[in-house]
C-alpha cells in the first residue's frame, strides 16, 4: 500500500511541476513591451482575438510634443480594439480614446523624457455572418505613433503645402497663359 501512495505522491508532484512548466512557457510575450518609433508604422499586427494585449514602448518622444497613437485595422474581422498610455506597465490608468469607423486613436502630450507604453487591447464583437465559415483566432492591425503640430501629423503638412501651391499655379496660369 505505501508503494502505492509513493507513486500517487509522485504523481501528483509531477503534474504540480508540468503544470508550473506550462503556466511559464505559455506565459504572452505580448506583454513583454515591444518597440514603436515615432514616425514608423508597424505593419502586420496579430493579436489574439478574445482579450488579446500587447504592450508597446513609445521611443523617440519628445517633450512638451503632442502625438496621436492610431490602430487601422480590417472591418472584416469583427473586433473592438482600445488603446492605453501607461507610464509603466503597472499603470492602471485608462483614457479616453477617438473611434473613427475601423480606426482607434489616441492623443497626449509627452509632458516628460520618461519611458511611456502604450497598451493594445482587442476584443472580438459580433460573429462571422458567412455560413461554414470559422471565426478567426488573430485579428491583423497596424500601429504608428505621429507626431502632431497644430492637432495636425507633421508629415501632412509637405501635403498640404503642396495643394495650396497647386491652387495657387491653377489660378495664376490663366493670366500667364492667356493666348490675348
């Protein structure tokens, strides 16, 4: 009898063992903070769809600089994301975001040099409306981090500039062209 009660001991701290083993190794990398480079959008994303997060540390801000966090990502897959700033990964502060259609975005201002994380949240809303179809596993998105000058991303403005003069030569060319 006691050589059974060994084996059932050893059993038990075995599967003790396994299951610390799996809770380790399963542990997400996604919260292990990855890299966003102001100006540089990460393309491709993944993301699992039920309660998925990953956190993203913002390199290269600038203080008293303004700069918007925006998640694109595809209306087909139905899903909620919702984007934190977090000054460490403890922070349990939440903010309000912008929701425009499939894009999530949030504005602050860099009030110091000190590290700041951004954490993605993604939740599945809704269901597939195709029959036979599987629901997906991971939701694709795409992340930047811009710098804003007058509520503005700064790399618009070469944009912009270049409409006013287009404007300007279609009003101005009548009279230089004009064939009097």
């Amino acid at each position: 009898m006691r050589f059974d009660k060994w084996h059932m001991n050893l059993l038990i701290l075995l599967s003790i063992l396994l299951f610390i083993q799996v809770g380790i190794s399963s542990t997400p990398t996604s919260l292990q903070p990855k890299n966003l480079t102001v100006d540089e959008e990460l393309k491709g994303e993944t993301l699992h769809l039920n309660f998925g997060q990953k956190f993203y540390k913002l390199v290269g801000l600038k203080e008293n600089f303004w700069y918007e966090v925006k998640i694109s990502y595809p209306a087909s897959i139905p899903a909620s994301f919702s984007i934190e700033l977090k000054k460490d990964l403890t922070d349990k502060h939440r903010n309000s975001n912008r929701r425009l259609l499939n894009t999530e975005k949030l504005i602050f201002k860099a009030e110091s040099t000190e590290q700041v994380h951004v954490l993605v949240t993604v939740n599945a809303e809704g269901v597939v409306a195709q029959p036979n179809v599987q629901e997906r596993e991971l939701v694709l998105y795409n992340i930047v981090c811009d710098e804003l000058m007058l509520g503005i991303p700064r790399f618009t403005w070469s944009v912009g500039f270049m409409a006013i003069l287009c404007l300007l030569f279609a009003f101005v060319s009548p009279t230089l062209f004009s064939s009097t």
